[in-house]
C-alpha cells in the first residue's frame, strides 16, 4: 500500500512538473514573439506610428499621474509643517466631554513614560474679547511655561517681545496675526484686553449680562504669532494655564495633555503604546488627527483627481486596441505559418494579449520616468508658479513630494487597466482575423 502511494504521488508530481514545464516554453514562446511584433518594423509604416501613439499616450497619461498625486504630497507636507509650530506631535484628549483632572492616575503615569521628553498641560475654551469697542469671539488656550519647548512657536512670533505668558502679576496674551487686524491692535498694544466667559453654573442675566461673566485682563508680551492658518490667525489667544483656570472656573482641570517625544522615538508605536497605557476614557490624537478635517479634505481631493485621470488613462489604453487590430491583420501570414507548426488558438491570443500589455508597460515606464524628472525639475526650480509677484502667496510655485508608494499605485493601475482594456478585444481580434482559412 505505502508503494502504490508513493509511485501514485510521484505521478502526479511528476505529471505537475511536465505541465509547468510546458506552460513555461508556452508563455515563453509567446513572450519572445510579441517582443519581436513590437521592436521589429512593420510591412506598413502607419502601423508603427500607431504603436507609437498608443505608447506615448499611455505615457503622458502615467506622467500626469505621478505629478498630480506628487503635488497633492506635496500640498499635504506644506500644511502639516504649517500646523507643526502650532501643535504638538501627540495630543490626549478625554473620550467624553471637553476636560478632565490634571492628576488622574493615568495622566501621572503617562508624565512619567520616558518616551515622553516634554509633557505640557492645556486648557481652552470660547471667550469674548473687547478693547476699544471692538470685541471678537476665540478660544482661549492656556498653556504651561514649556510650551516653547513642545512647538516651533517661536518660528511664527512676530514683534519686538518674546514668547512670555506672565510677569509678576500681569498675565500676557499672545494673539494670532489676523486677531489683531480684526481688533485694530497692533503686536505690542498698550491697553489691556478685556477677557469675557460666563461663570459656572450661572445663567446669564439679560437685564445685566456683563454681572453674568467672569472678567480677567490680558497684556501684550509685544508679539504675536503667525501659523498661516485661518483657524489659528482668526481665533486663538496664547496665554498661561493658571489664567484659563480663573477665566473658566476650572481649577484643578485640563481640556488637553500635549506631548512631544524623544528624538529616538517612533510616534506611531509610542501612540499605540500610549493609548494602551491610558484605557478607553482617553484618545491620543497625532498631528494629522489633530486636522483631521483639512487632512480628509485633501484626501479625498486627492482620490477624485486618482479616479479622474485613471478614466483618461482607460482612454489610451484602449488606443492600444487600434494599433493591435492592424497589427493582427498585418501579421496574418504569420499566424498561418505558426498554425501549421501545431500552434493552437490560446497561443496566437497570448501573442497579442502580451503585445498589447507590452505596450501598455513601456507606456508605463517611460510615463513614469517623464514624471519623475517633471517633478524633480519643479522641485529644484519651480517651474510652475502661483503668480508673478513673489510673496504673494504662502509658497511661489506649486510644491511637489514623490512617495514611493504613489509610483507604485501608478504603475499596477497602469498595468490593471491596461489588462483589462486590452484582454476581451484582442481575443475577438484574434479569433476574427486569425481563424483557419
């Protein structure tokens, strides 16, 4: 029995080994004939200059590709770094509701983590300025002393002061450039800011609404700051946490924990650590979650311009077709001649199948490479600007950045669609034009 098993495996091992050998010479013998259909001349001359047409159709279409998701890179790194002065490289946040206690057993044990190089506690909230009878609605962010050490903030000051939250007992307010427009103030006003939030509790009185609120004053450290974002620029003011805690009647509490790591850490393992470590009833919250609604935006941005340019590069695909059908009726007699040395059907289809893939993939490798050098080239000179006048924009020319695994998703849907375009017509082609006579 142990015989006749054994003998009856080898059989079939051995019967698969034969069959993989065939179908190796098959695809073999196929291969090197479509890649002599394609670099060798054609009976008539328009033949090639369709093959020609179709590869460089594929190819622009491929190049177009790569620049447009390279510059949707590059728009995403440009505002990320924007953002990077301003917030922090992890941010805890509670699961439920706006604050919790500063010194909640898991906060205390997160301060200590060694990951952690710089651990500053936040609180925020909405509050009504007023000074020279103008008044404007913003968040108030109170913040520790280290926060200078957490952000780049002061790569975005402006002004003659320095980032200061307090002195003896005067508290600054640092406020965001367009902030400042809005109030008609200038970085280093004089008067104190009139600082509004309704108290604890409290219903607002309507015969006498200011006996409602909680009243504090803040004092320019002669800066203020520019994130160039709306957001930041519109409506916030920097101040100190003690200051926020008064304002807003929240002793002993925080709206946020923000972080920042040590040079040798991964954020995205100590996020998931963190988050570990922390439980449900808190969220850890990394610089593109921080955004997540601009970042979204410009994701899916990003995936219409994808699916808008994969339908022009079905379009030249199918160009392929063109070329391959008088490819197929020029090649009539050599099919006649490969018949009757005992070739069958499947293998005069794969010689087109692999002649049109062919095209589809030079198509490809040059479209990719025309790409590259497009974006390089508008990497080092900008070769396409915003406008005419400098400084008129945050950035003078469209910025670009090449990830490698866009390039790889342009390359296996180039190949995909190429597949797909190419693989039903040329089996009726070849079937119609290359029958026994």
């Amino acid at each position: 029995m142990r015989g006749n098993a054994a003998a009856f495996c080898w059989g079939k091992a051995g019967r698969f080994a034969s069959l993989a050998v065939q179908e190796f010479g098959f695809m073999k013998v196929s291969f090197h004939i479509a890649l002599r259909y394609l670099l060798s001349k054609k009976s008539h001359h328009a033949i090639n200059i369709i093959s020609g047409v179709s590869v460089c159709g594929v190819a622009i279409a491929t190049a177009a590709l790569v620049c447009i998701l390279s510059v949707f890179n590059g728009f995403q790194d440009m505002v990320s770094g924007l953002f990077t002065a301003f917030d922090p490289e992890l941010k805890v946040v509670p699961s439920e509701g706006k604050f919790m206690p500063a010194d909640a057993d898991e906060l205390v044990r997160l301060k200590e983590n060694p990951a952690v190089a710089v651990y500053t506690e936040t609180l925020e909230d909405n509050a009504l300025l007023m000074i020279n009878n103008r008044q404007a609605m913003v968040t108030v962010k109170g913040v520790e002393e280290n926060f200078d050490e957490l952000t780049d903030i002061d790569d975005i000051l402006f002004g003659d002061g320095v980032f200061e939250l307090q002195a003896d007992v005067l508290d600054y307010g640092i406020l965001g450039s367009n902030l400042l427009l809005q109030l008609g103030l200038p970085a280093d006003f004089s008067s104190p800011i009139q600082v509004y939030a309704p108290r604890k509790g409290e219903r607002i009185d309507l015969s006498n609404p200011m006996e409602s609120l909680n009243r504090e004053e803040l004092f320019s450290p002669k800066v203020g700051f520019m994130v160039k974002q709306k957001k930041y620029d519109s409506g916030y003011v920097i101040t100190n946490l003690a200051f926020t805690r008064r304002l807003f009647e929240r002793q002993g509490y925080v709206s946020a924990v923000e972080l920042k790591l040590g040079e040798e850490v991964d954020i995205a393992s100590a996020k998931s650590q963190i988050e570990e470590s922390l439980g449900d009833g808190y969220r850890v919250l990394d610089r593109y979650e921080q955004q997540e609604d601009t970042f979204k935006i410009m994701k899916i941005e990003k995936l219409i311009s994808y699916i808008f340019l994969t339908f022009i590069l079905a379009i030249a695909c199918f160009n392929v077709i063109g070329s391959l059908s008088m490819l197929i009726i020029d090649k009539k007699n050599d099919v006649m001649i490969l018949r009757n040395l005992g070739a069958d059907d499947k293998l005069i289809s794969t010689i087109f199948l692999l002649e049109g893939w062919l095209i589809c993939l030079l198509g490809a490798v040059a479209g990719i490479v025309c790409g590259l050098v497009l974006c390089f080239l508008q990497q080092e000179f900008g070769l396409i600007r915003f406008g005419s006048s400098e400084g008129s924009y945050i950035i003078d020319a469209y910025p670009v950045s090449v990830h490698a695994a866009d390039v790889l998703l342009v390359l296996l849907t180039v190949l995909a669609v190429g597949f797909l375009s190419v693989w039903y017509p040329v089996r009726s082609l070849s079937k119609k034009y290359t029958r026994r006579q």
